[in-house]
C-alpha cells in the first residue's frame, strides 16, 4: 500500500477488525516484515496492529536469510 502511495489510516484500521481472528498458519517471515515496514514507512495504523506484526515477525524469524 505504501509503495502505491495510499496513505488511508482507514486501511489499516479495516485489517486491524481481522487481526484478532485471522488464522496465521500461512504467515512467513517476509510478510510480516513488510507489514511492519508498511507500518512505518506510511505513518498509518494503530500501536496494536504494530505490535502485533514484531510479534509475527519474531515468531517466524528463524526464516529470515542473510
């Protein structure tokens, strides 16, 4: 969404109703990365959806390359 230049808080506060009762068993490493780079890269969002994407991220970091 960033790199399209939608900056719509009200984006990331419609993915937020979900986070609570979405089924994580496809997440990998990549993509909760670029959920919080989206994060912060656009400003947009709440402190919860943050939060709970480094936690993402933390659970899959055994999947992050060098």
């Amino acid at each position: 969404m960033e790199v399209a230049n939608i900056y719509d808080p009200e984006m990331y506060t419609l993915f937020e109703a979900y986070y609570r009762t979405s089924q994580d068993t496809k997440y990998v490493a990549r993509h909760c990365f670029g959920a919080v780079w989206a994060y912060y890269k656009s400003n947009c969002g709440s402190q919860f959806g943050l939060d709970y994407w480094e936690a993402k991220l933390e659970e899959k970091v055994e999947d992050i390359h060098c």
